[in-house]
C-alpha cells in the first residue's frame, strides 16, 4: 500500500454479469488501471467511487 491511497468501489460487467470490486489505488485512474491490468479489454468500468469510512 502506498501512501496516499484510498479504497475505490469499482462497478463493472464482464462477460454480461455486473460485479462490484474494492480496489485500493491513489486515484480513480489508478483504479481503473488496475481492473483493466487484471481482466483486461472485456471488463467495461461503470462507475469508480470512493469508499467513505463511517
């Protein structure tokens, strides 16, 4: 874990199903990069937010 980083919530369908992922990363790029690095082009991102702490 760097310094800086943050929990994003991922939401992206690959093969037709939906999944929601945690991905740790300093930005929502670094984020997104890290999903494409891990399922490749097949993955469509939808929407990347920050996890809030409560």
């Amino acid at each position: 874990m760097r310094c800086g980083s943050k929990c994003f919530l991922v939401e992206m369908e690959v093969n037709g199903e939906k999944k929601l992922k945690s991905v740790t990363a300093r930005t929502p790029v670094d984020a997104r990069k890290t999903i494409r690095l891990e399922y490749g082009a097949k993955a469509q991102i939808l929407t990347v937010k920050e996890e809030k702490k409560s």
